[in-house]
C-alpha cells in the first residue's frame, strides 16, 4: 500500500515539475543527451586504452559489468 502511494505521489511530482518547470528545457536536455549518447556510443564502447596507456578497461572485468547491468534496475526504483 505504502509503495503503490508513493507510486502515485512521484507520478503527480512528475507532472508537477513537466507543467510548472522548465518544460522545453527539460525536453531540449533530453533530445541533447540522446544525441550525444548516440553519438559516442561505439568510440566509448569500443574504448581499450591501449593508445593512452590507461589500464582501466583491463581491470574493469566483465563480472563487473554483469554486476552493475543486474543492478540496475534496483537501483533506478531505489533512487527513482
């Protein structure tokens, strides 16, 4: 009951904030983000760091990233 309230309440803030707020901003920021996000997905995905020396991408193990992709819809309701 306490989770299908707060359902309804952040649906009421979200349109509260899509009426009253910066509406065009908001949709302008989020088309950007797109883009870019589009833009640069496969030179980010693809990045190894072996012209810069950086030995992040080595260190960052697919058990790493199966760990963040199973938690990421937890942590989305969490925060949402």
């Amino acid at each position: 009951m306490l989770s299908s309230f707060n359902t309804w309440i952040m649906l009421a803030l979200g349109l509260f904030v899509l009426v009253c707020g910066p509406t065009l901003y908001l949709f302008s920021l989020g088309v950007e983000s797109l883009g870019v996000y589009l833009d640069t997905y496969f030179s980010r995905s693809l990045f190894s760091g072996a012209a810069s020396g950086d030995s992040w991408p080595q260190s960052w193990t697919v058990f790493y990233w199966s760990v963040w992709f199973a938690w990421a819809p937890v942590s989305a309701l969490f925060l949402g």
